[in-house]
C-alpha cells in the first residue's frame, strides 16, 4: 500500500467485535462516526457491548484489505455488504447507530 488510506492514522483504534478478532468473522458493517470521527469495523451478527474490542485501525486494513475500498465513507456514514467481495451500500448515519 502506498498510501495510507484513512483520515485517522494507522495507530488509531477503531471498535471491532470478539466475532471479528477471535472467530475471524468477516466484517460486513462499517461505520464512520460523526462525533468523534472514529470508525467501526464490524460482523453484523452482534451489538452486545460485551462483545466490543478495540483495534488499531492498521490491523484492521491488515485483516481485510477490501477495507481501502470504503475508507472515502464520511463522517457520519455507514457502508455495509452481505459478504467479502461484494459490493458495499453506503448510506447516511443519522440516527447513530451501527446496524
């Protein structure tokens, strides 16, 4: 990768789910948060806060590098897909949540 794809650095943390990092779940939802201008990389398959982890927003790109496709969301958008390889539906966030 030439250059870095995101508007927050590669240390940056981003939300992510125990599906994605311990069961290597695919990540299907993005979000890009208005607020704070963090990210979310996550399964779709969970919303409980137990299940909420943190990770650095590089090894998110390391795990999926599809995730550069969708790194131009803006602040306050959602992108989703059913499945690795398909094509992403962006839309707007506005009512906060993640699904």
């Amino acid at each position: 990768m030439n250059r870095w794809p995101f508007d927050q650095a590669p240390n940056v943390g981003a939300i992510t789910t125990r599906q994605v990092i311990e069961n290597g779940l695919s990540v299907l939802v993005v979000a890009h948060y208005a607020d704070d201008d963090s990210w979310a990389f996550l399964c779709g398959t969970t919303e409980a806060s137990e299940d909420g982890r943190l990770i650095g927003m590089v090894e998110a790109l390391k795990m999926d590098p599809t995730l550069a496709t969708i790194a131009d969301l803006p602040p306050g958008w959602r992108a989703y897909r059913r499945a690795v390889g398909e094509p992403w539906t962006k839309q707007p966030n506005s009512d906060g949540s993640i699904a």
